[in-house]
C-alpha cells in the first residue's frame, strides 16, 4: 500500500479514482490531501482495504465514483483502514521522528486534541511504546469525541464515559486530559472547505464536518457535563454557528469559566471576535495558514481581502481574548519559534507583507507558545512559565526574541531544553 501526503487541487489540478487507477493500475494507491482531511483511492486500494459503496450509503462526503472521501467520509473511513494507514513499522518510525523534531526544537509538551484518529488501543499502545523511551517531553491527549461517537457505536454518553475513564492510560508521560473533548465544526481551511459567509469566489462550497443536529446535540452532552470543549472551525460561517450554539448554552446553563476553545479560526470577523469575548470563548490559532496560503487564495477561493486577513490574532489582543499558537503539525513545522514569528510579521511565502495592522507583538506571540499554551490544556499552574513551585520545563534560546530584528526571531538557535530540571540538548542523538 503506497500513501501518498500534501495533495492540493489548487497547485496539482484535479484528481479521481481513475486518474490513480490508471497511473497505477496493479498497486493500491491513496493520495492524502494537504490538510489530511481528504483522501484519493484506486481501485487496488478499494479491493485491499475491503470496502464497498454500500458501507457509506446516506454519506455526503463520499464520492465513490471518484473515490474520493472527504471530512466526514475521511472520518468515516479512516477506522476501516487503519491496519494499513497504521501500519506499525511506519508508524513507528514516525513517531520516533517525531521525538527526534521535539527535541531539536526544544519543545518540553506537546498536546493532541484530537485523539485518536483511528484506532484508540493501536495508537495509544505504539505511543506508549516510543514514550517508554522516555525522551525530554510530555505529551496530554483531549480525546476525540466526534471519533469516539462512531467508535463507541454511535453513542455521545458511551463516548463521554470512555473520556472520563482515560485516565487511566496514564502514565509519567502520557496523561488523558478527563474533562476536555475535542469536537469538528466545518471542514479544512487547507482543502477550501471551511464554511464561509460570502461563499468562494471560484464556486467551492465548504462543508460541515459533523452534522449539524449531531453537532449541537454534542454541545450540550458535554457542556452540561462540566466538560472543557475545544472546537476545530475554521470559517466565519463556521464561527457563526459556534458562537450560536454557544449562546444557546449560556443562556440554558449559565457558566463561569468554562474556557470553550476554538481552534485554528481560519477567518472570523470583528463582530465575531467581540461576541467570543462577551461568551467568555478563548482561541487557539494557527498563523501559518497566512504564511502558506494567502497568496494562493488571493488568487483562487477567498479573494484578497479575505485571504490577506486571515488569522487576525490582533483583533483577539485588542479584546483580551486569550489565545495560544499551534502548528497542527504537519499543517505547520513543529517549530514554536516559526509560529510566532509569522504572527508576529505577517508576512506571506511570496515575502508580501500583509495586513499589518494585524501583527501581534513579540510579547503577546511569545505567550501564545508558552504561558497561554499551557492555559488552553488548563495547565497554567503547572507549566507555562517559570516560576517556583511549577515543573522546571523550559527552553534556553541563544538569543533574546526581545531584542533582535522581529524578522530573524524564526531563525534563533534553539540550544536546548531542561525538562522537569535536567538539561537536554538539541542537537544530541
């Protein structure tokens, strides 16, 4: 089986099951989409992987002439073939890359809200096999409730029962974050199908990633079970249903400090941002989708205006909405430093600068990979900064971001990491 990742229509033209079954007519072949939400197939790979059309009837986002699966159907479609998207060798060979990038970038936590993708007992067992090794980082998981509900035989109660007991599976290195679930919203920014007020500019239609009714029904399971929620969406119509169901619940259930995070927000409005704050909603970004995608969707998709502004991290400073920076990698390089560095200038893959009224300081970026990071987990107490009576985690740079030209912040030697007090450096094996 030969996968294939970073496929985008916008740079690589169209694709379908016949145009794979052709290139490759006696090998099972799957082209992976640039944001991994979408996935391309050949007939061997159909017959390898067992799967007939019948087992995505009702499904929107199947096209099984084209052999294309998209959000949902991705979600669909990823369990059924997981023996052979995890295969074991492979896998672990990539996590064990994985270790080897953390280190060098002098990260100390990282967090997957999202788990798992697939398989829960195989992609746990093989993480708990690499972090065995104990390397200089700590990895927490918020467990996948949109995953789960299929996992758990089409059940947001079972789901919400496995996430209270995952605690379980902790271990000194690995921790289940209990009351914490991710759910989806609209689709990919990467592949266009976040959900857009205006609609695109060439005819792309975005897409709901979990249906609509299913979608709120979660809400209210797990927000009536004290759960802190995190929301992948991405457009501002995305957004808007968010923040409609999030009134809804504040008006119901009232409550404090619930810290409700949405992720990656693409492209939100100024009326949007002020309605988060009033809601108590915070946000987790992701700035590289300026820097990798502006130019291209300038072009095709969003327009300029849209796809210059987007991520406008400044209009959450300017209402004291915490946020935090992550790179979704491999959506972005695992490289903490880069994203803030892109917050922090705006500048696009062409060297455009744009939308500069929207640059956040050195200060504000430098918490979103440190303090304000750790409050997204809710672990501001324990990690973040440094500061007596937290774990002595924390990076040594060679430079100070404060003082050298913003432009060359991304460039700044990592020289290391001390985690939990012991120095770790980033350039040993």
């Amino acid at each position: 089986m030969l996968f294939i990742w970073g496929y985008h229509q916008l740079w690589h033209g169209d694709l379908n099951r016949d145009i794979l079954t052709k290139i490759s007519p006696d090998k099972a072949v799957a082209i992976i989409h640039r944001s991994f939400h979408e996935l391309y197939v050949n007939d061997k790979a159909i017959e390898l992987f067992k799967i007939k059309e019948e087992d995505f009837a009702g499904n929107p986002q199947v096209d099984w002439k084209k052999g294309h699966f998209f959000e949902g159907g991705w979600f669909a479609l990823v369990p059924k073939i997981a023996p052979q998207l995890l295969n074991p060798r492979r896998y672990r060979k990539g996590l064990a890359d994985m270790t080897t990038m953390v280190k060098q970038k002098g990260i100390t936590t990282i967090a997957e809200p999202g788990f798992p993708s697939s398989s829960f007992d195989m992609e746990y067992a093989m993480l708990k096999e690499e972090m065995a090794k104990n390397p200089p980082y700590e990895i927490y998981n918020i467990l996948n409730g949109t995953q789960l509900y299929g996992m758990e035989g089409k059940s947001n109660e079972k789901a919400s029962e496995f996430i209270e007991a995952s605690p379980k599976y902790n271990t000194d290195n690995i921790f289940m974050l209990p009351k914490q679930v991710k759910l989806f919203a609209d689709g990919a920014i990467y592949s266009l199908a976040m959900k857009m007020k205006q609609g695109y500019t060439d005819g792309f239609k975005g897409q709901w990633i979990t249906p609509l009714v299913l979608f709120e029904d979660q809400m209210n399971i797990y927000w009536d079970k004290g759960y802190k929620i995190h929301i992948h969406v991405n457009g501002d119509l995305g957004v808007e249903r968010c923040l409609d169901v999030t009134r809804k619940l504040m008006a119901r259930n009232p409550r404090k400090n619930h810290r409700m995070t949405y992720h990656h927000l693409g492209y939100f409005t100024d009326d949007q941002a002020d309605e988060m704050k009033r809601l108590g909603v915070e946000a987790s970004v992701n700035p590289y989708y300026l820097w990798a995608l502006a130019d291209k969707y300038s072009e095709h998709g969003l327009g300029p205006d849209r796809a210059q502004n987007m991520v406008h991290m400044k209009s959450l400073v300017d209402r004291d909405i915490p946020f935090s920076l992550h790179s979704d990698f491999g959506m972005a390089p695992l490289q903490p430093m880069t994203l803030a560095w892109t917050a922090i200038n705006r500048m696009t893959s062409k060297h455009t600068l744009v939308s500069q009224d929207q640059r956040v300081s050195v200060f504000d970026a430098m918490k979103g990979i440190t303090i304000t990071a750790a409050r997204t987990l809710e672990l501001e107490d324990k990690i973040g900064s440094i500061k007596e009576g937290k774990t002595a985690n924390f990076t040594i740079l060679a430079e100070n971001p404060f003082k050298v030209d913003p432009m060359h912040i991304k460039d700044i030697k990592i020289i290391g990491s001390v985690f939990r007090g012991t120095f770790n450096s980033a350039t040993a094996n």
